[in-house]
C-alpha cells in the first residue's frame, strides 16, 4: 500500500474497462509474428503476462496495413490473422487479464524493401528527403494530404474493429517513438506550413483526428489509450513543455488513458530507455536492419546509466498538469519503485523490460516473496526482437523459436 492509500493491486477504471489491477505490460516489439502471422509463440509470450498478474498486457506493433509495418514480423491488422488474433486474446482471457493491441503506422520510419512496401514514397507529415530510408533505398517521403489523412485514420479505425471483433479489451494508438502520428507531433518532423504544422496544437490536430474517430468507432466497447513521447529528447524536438500540451489536448479529445513515453528510435533511443544499448548484441540475418542497428549504436550515447524511475520528473509535470488518467512508463523495477508511481498519483505503472526478465513478478511481488526484479536494464532483450525466437531476456532465458511458426489458432 501506498502513502496515498492506493495498492497497485486495486482495481482501475480505463474507460468502459475495468482492470483487476494497476499494472500494465508496455508493448514491446516481440519479433514472434513471423511474416507478419500472430503465432503460438506471440500468443503464450502474452499469456505468461496475464498468468503472471498484469491486468492488462499489450500486443505491440499492431500494423493498420501492409504499408504500415516497420519489418515484415509485425502482427498486421487483416481479416486473415483474425482467428489467430481470437486464439491470443483468447489465451489472456483464461487467466483474468486483459489484452489491447497497439496501434501503429510506421509512416516513413519504415525498412520495408521495394517489394513490400506497395508506395513509391513512405507517407509523412512532411515530403522530403527520409533520413530513415537511406538504409533502404527510401530516399524521399511523401507529405499527405487530406485525402490521405482521412484513408489513413479510415485505416485506424477499421484495425480498432477487428481488434474489437477478435476480442481484445483495448487498444492503444502510438503516437511516439519516430511513427507516423508522431512524425505529426514532432518539429523534427513536421515541417508543414498549413493548419498541420507550426505549433503543437496544430501538429497534434491530425493525431486528435485519429483518436477521436477511434473513439467514435470502438470507445463504448474498448478502452482507448495513448501511448506518446513527452519529450523528443533531441535537440530541435518536443521539451516537456510541448509534452504537456499533448496530454491537455489529449484529454480534451477524450483518450480514456495516456502512457508516458520518452524519445524517438532514431534520435534519442536512451531517452526512452533510460539506459544505454549495449555494445554487442543480436545479430539479424536482415542486412538493412544489422545495418540500421550498426549505425544507432554508433550515434547513441554509451555512458548512461541505468535509475529506477528515471522518468518520473517529467512524469510528474504531466500529472500536475492534467486530471486524466495516466500510466507511468520508466523504470519501475522493485515493489518500492511501484509504491512511489502510487505516491505520486499515477493512476497505473507500465512495465517492459521487468516483465520480460519474469512474467511472475507481480504476483511475486503481491504475495510478499521477492521486493526487487532481477533485470540489469542490459537492453539486450530490445535486439533479441531480430532473432528467430523474439524478444526475450538472455538472463532468463527464451520460448521455443519453434512456436514463432506456428499460427495461434493452428490444432
């Protein structure tokens, strides 16, 4: 129990959802839907989370379309994947938990080849030269217009129903880390000049465009959360005074949930992490991507240190700032950690890279018999993505690879 008198085992509201505690599995690329097909091994990695105690984990990277994906073993939200979609939430059901699916486009933040990426350029907020396609022969991005921003939330909204349909409880819309809705939020990115650029009320109006037609679509059925950077944590970007105004007009538009953040892949990855990469890591048998890896960790710092909570001070502004209900994402790794999110008046603590060390914490941690997750904040797990068993924590070990074969619903 908390100072405030509130125990991150206490039921939360989230919308028309009620979860049966405070704690959240963050989404966290798996790399288990091997071409794109949501697998037995995806399935049970989301399982474990449920049987384990969190209230709520989610699927990350739930790509509105074929165009939309990063790298091809990302779930993608079709007809086709739907009886698989039906088998995984199936699976969390089982356990008392509850299941949402992170919706996401990559816009130009994307290391699809030519011969999967249907568009000569990668749709952004802004048309130029794509720094991210250097990699892959991307040279130039595409600025939308409105005819396509209003395809683009279509496709939204159409992911937000068959998620609905194959019975997930939530949905969470991405709109940090370098995709597409944030390539709107962002001055790294949004270079426009018309009424979708300038200041950060007009560079959030098309992102509060998808949430509200999200809403619209599925907000009496679903929970609909937000998951968003409250600083770009690079030079030119979003300060924490533009994070606030995101979660102001986020209230406003009505999410029923923010998910705090921090930084962008590209830019500023130990900004979200809070750690950094490590020097030697996976290997994957993607050229492009090894190579896309090769040159982040040769951009990013090498010298930062790992602090439990390490982004709660601007967390905290967050929370003074706005009545809406927010889950804190940074760190939190020890029962303490946990108690001082609840101190601070966080409606609900998400977590990554602890669960992926163990599954079992939070029940562990309820019944009294461990106060502090064993996780080093080695950031390996982020590179085990590539590998044909997914994310996994190289301390703890993986699932079968085999599993990432097989579809969810296959006998």
């Amino acid at each position: 129990m908390s100072a405030t008198g509130v125990s991150p085992f206490d039921p939360v509201r989230v919308g028309p959802l009620t979860l049966r505690n405070r704690f959240i599995k963050a989404a966290t690329n798996e790399g288990m839907a091997k071409q794109g097909v949501v697998t037995k091994g995806l399935s049970l990695f989301h399982e474990r989370m449920a049987k384990g105690g969190a209230a709520l984990t989610t699927v990350a990277y739930c790509a509105t379309s074929m165009d939309g994906r990063t790298f091809v073993d990302q779930v993608t939200m079709t007809r086709e994947n739907l009886p698989d979609l039906k088998a995984m939430t199936d699976a969390v059901h089982k356990h008392g938990g509850a299941i949402s699916a992170q919706l996401t486009h990559a816009g130009s933040f994307t290391f699809l080849d030519k011969e999967q990426l249907s568009a000569s350029r990668p749709l952004s907020s802004s048309g130029g030269f794509n720094k991210v396609g250097v990699i892959s022969n991307r040279f130039f991005k595409k600025a939308m217009n409105r005819a396509e921003m209003d395809a683009m939330a279509a496709q939204f909204v159409a992911a937000a129903r068959l998620a609905r349909e194959a019975g997930f409880d939530a949905v969470e819309l991405h709109m940090g880390h370098g995709y597409l809705l944030s390539q709107f939020v962002s001055p790294l990115y949004n270079k426009r000049r018309d009424e979708y650029g300038g200041t950060i009320e007009k560079r959030m109006k098309f992102p509060n465009e998808v949430l509200s037609r999200v809403l619209d679509a599925v907000g009496k059925d679903l929970a609909v959360l937000v998951k968003y950077s409250m600083t770009d944590g690079a030079k030119g970007g979003n300060t924490i005074r533009e994070g606030i105004e995101v979660a102001k007009s986020l209230e406003k538009t009505g999410a029923h949930m923010a998910v705090l953040s921090n930084g962008l892949n590209v830019e500023s990855i130990t900004a979200m992490f809070g750690s950094s990469l490590p020097p030697s890591g996976a290997k994957p048998s993607n050229p492009l991507i090894r190579l896309a890896m090769a040159l982040q960790k040769l951009t990013a710092p090498r010298d930062v240190v790992f602090q439990e909570n390490y982004l709660r001070d601007n967390a905290l502004k967050i929370r003074a700032a706005t009545d809406m209900p927010l889950a804190y994402l940074g760190g939190a790794k020890s029962s303490e950690g946990v108690a001082e999110v609840m101190d601070d008046g966080f409606d609900a603590v998400a977590m990554g890279r602890a669960l992926i060390y163990d599954p079992q914490i939070i029940n562990r941690w309820q019944c009294g018999v461990i106060e502090t997750s064993g996780c080093t904040a080695c950031n390996h797990c982020v590179t085990m993505m590539y590998l044909p068993a997914g994310t996994h924590c190289v301390l703890t070990g993986s699932q079968d690879p085999d599993l990432n074969q097989i579809p969810a619903g296959a006998a």
